[in-house]
C-alpha cells in the first residue's frame, strides 16, 4: 500500500531514535484507516479496539506474536528512496496485552 505522493513528504527527517512516524494529514489518514481495516482476526478489528495511552491513539488487545499477522508496508520519499516498515516499526506496546499505531498526524507537511 502507497499513500501520500513524494511531494506530502518535501520535508522529511528520518531519525533512527524516534519511537513515533509523524505524518501529514492525508498520508495519515490512509495509514489509519488501513490500520483499522486491515487486522489479522477473523471476528475483525472492532472486536479488539481498546483505549491507548494518547488521546489520538488507534489500539488493539493483542499478543507481540499478532504482529506477524499485519503487513509490511513502506514509506515512499523522493528520488527514490523507500522506507521498509515491518509491523514491529508502526505499532507499539503501550501496555501489556495493548498495542497501538505509532503513526500520528504532524498537522502539516513534512515527515519525521
């Protein structure tokens, strides 16, 4: 799955000690969406949906080992650079048995 264009990510800064992808508003949106539509389980994503720590955070109740059932996607930039993201990379352990997208709206253009 592609979302956003090179040019929603003209600024961008890739910084390997940041737990968290901010994106622009409409590239945001389609990971969030894909997020909440595209969940490993049978009886769907809804049936697991729980609060997270932030007010903005999509969660589910799940198990480290459910990460092996979300896609690998990646973050295309300009010139031609990808950005590989497994499971591991987009979402994150806010408790134990809680996990949630680490993809968050910057509110503007750019990437971090």
């Amino acid at each position: 799955h592609t979302v956003g264009s090179p040019s929603d990510f003209s600024h961008s800064i890739v910084d390997s000690g940041t737990t968290f992808i901010y994106l622009p508003p409409t590239p945001y949106a389609a990971v969030r969406r894909l997020f909440q539509q595209s969940c490993p389980w049978p009886a769907g994503c809804a049936s697991r949906s729980v609060k997270g720590h932030y007010p903005d955070d999509f969660c589910y109740t799940m198990e480290e080992a459910d990460l092996g059932g979300f896609a690998n996607h990646s973050i295309r930039l300009g010139g031609g650079f990808e950005l590989p993201l497994t499971p591991r990379q987009y979402i994150y352990k806010d408790r134990p048995g809680v996990w949630c997208l680490g993809v968050f709206d910057n509110g503007h253009a750019g990437l971090v």
